[in-house]
C-alpha cells in the first residue's frame, strides 16, 4: 500500500563530475553518480569519455540533467574571496552548496530541495482535502507517519531550518483541515497542540551528520 502523499519518487538519472582539492566527506546512497577529481583536466578526460562507455552496454547519458562542476573548500574560500560562490547541485533531493562552517572552514552542506518541499506540503493538502469526509483519527496517524518518515530522511546536518519550517507548516495545515471539517465547532490552537502531542506528532529529532 502506497502511504506517499504526492505519490512521486525523489530520484532521477543525474550525474555530478566535480573536481577539488581533497577528497573526503561522506556521500549518500548512490542511486545518484557524483564522480569527484582532483584536478580539472582529469575531470574533463572522464566526462568527455563517460558518455561512449555508456553505448558500450546500450546505456545513454541525459547531458541534460548532467554537469561539470567545479567543488572544494579551496575553490571555495577563492570564489568567496572574489565575492562569488561555487554552484550548487541537486542530489537525492538535497540542494548541495558550499559554506563555512562554524569553525570558518569552508565544507558541503546539504538543504532539502525548495521544490520538493513545496511539492510535499502541496501533496498534504491535497491528501486531506481528498480525505476531508474520513476519519480524523485515521487520517492525522496517516498524516503523522509521512512527515515522520519526512523527518527521517531529510534530518542531516545543516537542514535544521528546513525540517523545522517542514513541520510547522504541515501542522498548520492539519490544523485548517480540523477546522473545516468542524463547521462552527472550531478547535482552538491549544487544543490543537495537546491533541497532536498525544498523537505522537514529532516535536524533536536527531540529525544525522554527514561528516
């Protein structure tokens, strides 16, 4: 039984070639293909190659959705200096960006993508509006194990924000929806919260991090 609200799949065909100055981190299931080299010529030897390796076992490349970019905490800190930032790139459902962390090193950082966390919450309201005549009980236990499986795959370092706003916005959301389906008997915020908290609707999580 499919429990996705948007139905949709997070993955496409996107491959990354980026060349730096390091090699390190940690990188997340490879359904995605992020090929990483030191210096630019390796890179471009591999791209322009990767493509005729792939005709070999009748596979094609979508250069559409595949790119060449530049990447590391040097070429970043450069860039940062000339007043640029290096570009980002989308990979399983994360925007990847360079930023300084706390300690002022420059390091990967991970945001979900604007889009499918638009894409998510529009999926939410249209699950309950479809299912604005079911039972309420049945329906916020279906709404809590998706933004909780929401949360599982999205907490990593540096997406507190948007896991946060994720949850709020999704809470407020259900909070519409009780009230339209209560007519004039309307349930106030407080209400709202202790009945969520009872529930079992996530307030606080882990994140996992990716170094």
């Amino acid at each position: 039984m499919d429990h996705r609200l948007d139905n949709g799949s997070c993955m496409s065909g996107d491959v990354h070639v980026q060349f730096c100055e390091q090699r390190w981190g940690k990188f997340l299931a490879l359904t995605h293909l992020i090929f990483a080299f030191e210096s630019k010529s390796d890179a471009e030897k591999f791209y322009n190659v990767l493509p005729k390796r792939f005709m070999k076992y009748g596979l094609t490349l979508n250069m559409k959705k595949s790119q060449m970019i530049q990447s590391g905490s040097r070429a970043a800190a450069k860039a940062d200096q000339q007043g640029k930032r290096l570009p980002t790139y989308q990979f399983l459902g994360f925007t990847c960006y360079w930023g300084k962390a706390r300690s002022g090193f420059w390091r990967l950082k991970y945001t979900s993508r604007a889009d499918r966390f638009t894409a998510k919450l529009k999926g939410l309201r249209d699950y309950l509006w479809n299912h604005r005549n079911a039972e309420a009980q049945d329906v916020m236990k279906q709404v809590i194990r998706v933004v909780k499986g929401w949360i599982n795959y999205h907490a990593i370092s540096d997406n507190n924000r948007r896991v946060k706003a994720f949850t709020l916005v999704a809470k407020r959301i259900m909070f519409k929806w009780f009230n339209y389906r209560g007519g004039r008997r309307r349930m106030n915020w407080e209400k709202y919260t202790k009945m969520l908290k009872y529930e079992g609707y996530p307030e606080k999580w882990s994140f996992q991090s990716m170094f």
